[in-house]
C-alpha cells in the first residue's frame, strides 16, 4: 500500500491536502490532532456531560411535564369515586354514579332500556354453490354442498340511561348472534345496582 498507483495520471491523490502551521486548531499536522474542529455535541461553555442525549433527560434534573410515561393508563372520571363495576359501550357504572360524556349521573333510580337493532342472515355461501356445480357431475353429491349454511350477524344494539333529568344513548355492534344476551345480562347487573 506504500507503492504509487501506477494507473494514477498524478493530478490527484486521496487523503487531506497537507497542511501548513496555521493559528487554527487542528492546523499543525502533527500526529493525533483532528483534521477539522467541530464542537463537541456534549459540550457546552466547556463543561463536560452538562447536555443529555436525546429523549434522556439531564441527571439530577426534574422531567418536563407530559415526559415519559402517563401517570395513569385512562383519564380518572370526575364526580364520581370507586372502581368501575360494569362498562356498557361509553356508559361507566361507579359505586355510587354512572360516568357518560354527556356527563355524570347518579346511580340510584337509574333507568336503563335496551333495543336489539341487529339481524341474522343465514345463507349457502358462494363457494358451496362451486363444490355444488363442480362436484354434480359425480354421482350427485355434489347437491350435498348445497346443504352449508353460513350466519352473519350485522346491526347494533342500542343502549340508554336516565338519571337525574339526563339522557344518554349509545350504539354497541352485534359482532355475534348472542350479542344482545351479553348486552342484556350487563344490562341487568346495572339494574340490579340502580335499585340497592
């Protein structure tokens, strides 16, 4: 490596062009000084360690507000203390209230109400009609496929409060055909709690 290129035309050569002793730091080409002075990123006015590394903060120093990790997973609600019993859509049911964005209302004499808006197809999917026509050709069989069924369930169940002259309503998505006896025995342990 300590050999010329012989291919090199001896216009350029690689590395730095050499220096001569300048005021500038790094100007000296001795051995072990940098070639180009830029500021240390953890330096400032010369004092070591004083500038955190990104996302970390100072040592010994307190955190922004809002750094890191909340203190809580959800918003505590207001107005109304305890646990959660029971969650119905957006309608939170506390020890002694129920928590709604339209606001908190009491808990005792509630009256909750609900309707099933949701349906349940039963139809031959399409892949059965297939296996039907492919396999009619065999002996007949093949009208066995036409015996599959396949139920979906679309809609919503519609879920409403009253309490202290407030009204609320919301809208939960029937997933399943059982969806509204899920919603209806959380429906009637909130009842159970409204009239203690």
């Amino acid at each position: 490596m300590t050999e010329p290129n012989p291919y090199a035309d001896g216009e350029y050569t690689w590395g730095p062009p050499p220096q001569s002793p300048g005021p500038g730091p790094g100007a000296t080409g001795a051995p072990g000084t940098p070639e180009y002075d830029f500021p240390n990123p953890t330096l400032i006015d010369g004092r070591p360690g004083t500038v955190p590394g990104y996302g970390h903060p100072a040592p010994g120093s307190t955190p922004p507000p809002g750094y890191g990790y909340p203190s809580a997973p959800y918003p505590v609600p207001t107005g109304g203390g305890g646990t959660p019993l029971v969650s119905i859509g957006d309608i939170t049911v506390l020890n002694d209230s129920i928590v709604t964005p339209s606001g908190t209302l009491p808990l005792r004499g509630a009256v909750w109400n609900a309707t099933d808006l949701s349906r349940t197809e039963e139809k031959i999917p399409a892949y059965a009609i297939v296996l039907a026509i492919v396999f009619f050709l065999f002996c007949l069989v093949g009208l066995l496929f036409l015996l599959m069924k396949e139920k979906t369930t679309t809609g919503f169940i519609q879920v409403s409060v009253t309490s202290g002259g407030t009204h609320h309503s919301t809208m939960i998505p029937a997933t399943h055909p059982g969806a509204f006896h899920v919603v209806m025995g959380q429906l009637n342990y909130a009842r159970s709690l409204s009239h203690l």
